[in-house]
C-alpha cells in the first residue's frame, strides 16, 4: 500500500511561484506520479505526469508554466509553477498508479492565485 502526504502550496499573487510536494511511504519506483486539479463543481482534471522512465507529460494549459520532478532520497514527487495565473486556482492532488491513471491519491492542497 502506497500512501501520499503533500505539502506546498497556498496564496500567490498573479506571475508567483509556488511548489507542491508529495512524499510517498512505499516505493513509487514503478509508479506513474501525476497531477491532478480540481475546482468546486467541476470534474478533476490533468495537469501532469511522469512516467517511471521519467517521460513526463503536461496539460496544455499548464505547458511551458508546470514542471514535474521525482525522485531523490525522499521518495517525493513536486509540481514547480511558475507564471501562475488566478485560473490555475484549485485543489490539487498528487496521484500514483500502475498506468497514467492514479491507484493512490494525496490528501489535496489549495493553491490560490490572486489577481
């Protein structure tokens, strides 16, 4: 069993930056880590992964903003934002599984961008 604490995140002005970090009990070697986001209403959506090879892969609306890393002692996985925008306002969420789509999911953690 996998389990994913996140940390990061909270209140940037519009061009900030901020990190999210998501930190696994078990080993994620194998795993695919993504991203997920989601607002009051509407259906999580994708933002990024990365492959156990380290391919990654990104939302068009976070592409050339976004970067996902993974790796290090710490077993962790982290979302860079750069450039934020008040529309990347939302929960995200850390997620872990076998294919692109997560088996395991972190606790969530509000980003909130003024403008």
């Amino acid at each position: 069993q996998v389990q994913l604490v996140q940390s990061g995140g909270g209140l940037v002005q519009a061009g900030g930056s901020l990190r999210l970090s998501c930190a696994a009990s078990g080993s994620i070697f194998s795993l695919t880590m993504s991203w997920y986001r989601q607002v009051p209403g509407k259906q999580r959506e994708f933002v990024a992964f990365i492959a156990s090879g380290y391919t990654t892969n990104y939302a068009e609306s976070v592409k050339g903003r976004f970067t996902i890393t993974r790796g290090g002692a710490k077993n962790t996985v982290t979302l860079q934002m750069n450039s934020l925008k008040p529309e990347d306002t939302a929960v995200y969420y850390c997620g872990g599984g076998w294919s692109s789509k997560p088996d395991y999911w972190g606790q969530g953690t509000q980003v909130t961008v003024s403008s």
